[in-house]
C-alpha cells in the first residue's frame, strides 16, 4: 500500500469526454490516508453538473488492490488497481461496460495523464474520458 502515497495531497484536474466535444471540465481532487494508513480516501469534485463528484476508497482485498467508487449520480463500482512504475492501472470486467484506465505520471510526479477506455460489446476498446491531475 505504500506505494500510493505518490498520491497523497491536492490535484487540480482536467478533464474531456467524446460526449462534450470541446468543453474542458475543470476540478479537484484529494487523497488522503483513513487513520491507521491501511486504505487511500480519493475525494473528487468537478466544476460541470454533468460530470458527477465521487468518492472511493482504496485499499487491499484478498491480497490485490482495489478501489471501491461511489458518486452523486448513485453509482458504485468495483475496480481493481495496480501501480507499477509510475503507471497507475485501474480495470473492471463487467459484460457490456467493461472499463480500463492508464495513468501516467510525469518525471516530478506533480502530473497525472489519465486515459480511460470502455467496452461495450467486451471485445471492442473504445476511448472515453480523458484527465490531467496537477498537483497544487
């Protein structure tokens, strides 16, 4: 779990989605340790009423990592989660809205380019949602 304290503070993001062609959504996000130190507390709003705040909690289960996502919207999801050399990996396998993302950090480790991908007919990858997260 160490390894996530990369995250831990305040980010500024950025975000594009195919759906809103040319509309940029700015926002913020925090990281912070629950007490103890055993599960990351991610706490994202954004400035555009369709792009929804949310909250997960990360942490490990069974031996792996996952993050546990809830939002404005009512949504909860469960993904699971690795960091591995200054890439973030978050995927979930669900028939017909499977997800998957890359998050690369830059050589300080002060910025965030997220891509996120997602599947509807669980063979075809499409691009979906795009963030930067700046630390501020």
């Amino acid at each position: 779990m160490e390894q996530l304290d990369v995250f831990v503070g305040e980010w500024t993001t950025e975000a594009t989605h195919p759906a809103f062609p040319g509309t940029v959504v700015r926002g913020q996000v925090a990281f912070e340790w629950l007490e103890g130190e055993k599960f990351l507390i991610q706490r994202a709003g954004n400035d555009h009423p369709d792009f929804p705040d949310s909250v997960s909690v990360i942490g490990e289960v069974d031996g792996r990592v996952a993050m546990y996502y809830f939002d404005s919207r009512g949504v909860q999801r469960i993904y699971e989660m690795a960091v591995e050399d200054g890439v973030w990996k978050i995927w979930r396998d669900a028939p017909g809205f499977s997800q998957r993302c890359t998050g690369t950090f830059d050589e300080d480790r002060g910025a965030i380019t997220w891509r996120w991908q997602l599947s509807q007919d669980d063979s075809t990858w499409n691009d979906d949602l795009e963030i930067t997260y700046r630390r501020s």
